[in-house]
C-alpha cells in the first residue's frame, strides 16, 4: 500500500483536503484526531500531561484545556518538547496499528508536524499544502478567535513554507476557490492510484 503524509501549517486547509481524498474512498488516518482520542479525560497521556504541566491546564471535566495548554507550550520551547516526548511516541503508534487493517491502493496520512518532528520515514510522498501566512493567519483567527500573535507563535513553531516545499514531493495550492482545489485532489487520486499499482506489480 502507498502512503501518502499530508501536511501543512495551521489553517492551511488540511482537513479540507484529507474530506476531499476521504470523498474518493481513501482511508485517512489523522494524527491530530488520534492525539483528541488518546487525551480524553483519564488516559495515560492525559494523566501524565496534567503531572507535567500543572492542573491549571485542566477542564472541570478532568480533560485537557487545549488552548491553555497551546499557550503554555508556544511560550516555551522546552515545555512543547517535553509535550511532544509524551505524545508523538502514541501518535505514532496509533497510526502504524491503524494501517494494518487497510485493503486500499493507498492510504492519506495527516501529519501537520511531518517534518518537524522526523516522521518522513513513515509515508512514501509527501503532500504539502500551500498557501500564504496572512491566509493562515485570517483563517485560523476566524476559526478559533486567536490572536495574531498567538498564530505567529505558533507559526514559528512549525517549519516554514520554503522549507516545505522544498521537501515536499507533491504540492497542493489552497489559494483558490473551492473547484480548484478539487480539481488538484482529483488529479493527485489518479496519479496515487497509478503509482499504487505500480509499486504493487514490482513485488
């Protein structure tokens, strides 16, 4: 089976295009979805997120309180390491048991921190989205009512657009209307089906 890693910065559009893929009949396996499963409230990574960074971050109902949470870690770079030492380990994980039980041609795996954190040797291509850094910032400011200067820590955080694009073997432009980008997805499920099936004819 092919894998492909979607990833991109914050409010590039990620989830749009993974439901795009999804709509083609392509199993996605989200890291983002995984890490909400795996800090309900009482997990193990729950548990050991509230020891580390204080019950100041937690929600009555004994969950994490994600933007708390964001902003400690955005305001530190040791905190978000020690946080990503918790977690990407189980992320990681998850997504490998989640692949074993895939009859599919390929698969879409949604890696927002592909590169930051070492994790190419999981997909075969990559996918990134691109679009602008004032996009990002108005989307996710009307998504989520942050600031801009909590979207630009967070930015900061992540590695930059040259960067990933440079590294990316595929690239989809989200600067468009909502056709153009599934005009791209449609001719990105074609190629993945041909290169799916050639990879399969070599073994």
């Amino acid at each position: 089976m092919l894998r492909i890693g979607l990833t991109g910065g914050i409010g590039s559009g990620k989830s749009t295009i993974s439901a795009l893929f999804a709509a083609h009949g392509v199993p996605v396996i989200d890291a983002d979805a995984i890490a909400h499963q795996l800090t309900v409230p009482g997990s193990p990574a729950t548990t050991q997120i509230l020891q580390r960074f204080g019950p100041d971050i937690a929600t009555t109902a004994g969950g994490i309180d994600r933007q708390r949470l964001a902003r400690r870690i955005f305001d530190d770079p040791v905190a978000r390491v020690q946080l990503e030492e918790i977690l990407h380990p189980l992320i990681r994980a998850e997504m490998l048991r989640h692949q074993e039980n895939i009859d599919a041609p390929y698969c879409l795996l949604v890696i927002p921190l592909l590169f930051e954190t070492g994790q190419r040797d999981m997909v075969d291509r990559v996918l990134a989205v691109d679009v602008d850094e004032d996009s990002q910032i108005a989307r996710v400011a009307a998504r989520d009512g942050r600031s801009a200067a909590e979207i630009r820590a967070i930015l900061s955080a992540q590695a930059d657009r040259a960067r990933r694009l440079k590294m990316a073997d595929d690239v989809i432009d989200n600067t468009g209307d909502m056709a153009a980008l599934k005009a791209q997805v449609d001719a990105l499920h074609r190629k993945y089906l041909a290169q799916a099936a050639n990879k399969s004819s070599r073994r």
